[in-house]
C-alpha cells in the first residue's frame, strides 16, 4: 500500500509540473529566478498533499 501512494504522489507532483512548464525541456533553477520563485510556489502547494505523516514512534500506550 505505502508503494501505491508513493507513486500517486510522483503522479501529482508530475502533473502539477506540467502544468507550469510543458514540453520537455531541461529546467534550470539557478540561473533563472522566475523558475525557482515557480518552483518554491509549487512546492508549498504540495506540501500538505504530498507531506508523509508523523507516526508516533515512542507515543504509544506499550513505550517503556
């Protein structure tokens, strides 16, 4: 199941993208800060979407 939704999220995240830079070129961050300030945009966008929840470790009723 983990497996399934870590691809589902590749998906999102692939979509999302093209949506903002289509076609299939090579993207550059660094030297072009449009793409970047596009690129921190998406990623708080995503963020809530694709973020992995916390699972307790060492919360549990059984910790010791």
């Amino acid at each position: 199941m983990l497996y399934v939704s870590h691809f589902n999220r590749i998906a999102v995240i692939r979509r999302e993208a093209a949506k903002i830079w289509p076609g299939n070129q090579k993207i550059y961050f660094k030297q072009n800060p449009a793409n970047n300030l596009k690129l921190e945009e998406l990623t708080e966008k995503l963020n809530e979407m694709c973020s992995v929840e916390e699972i307790g470790f060492g919360k549990g009723k059984w910790n010791i």
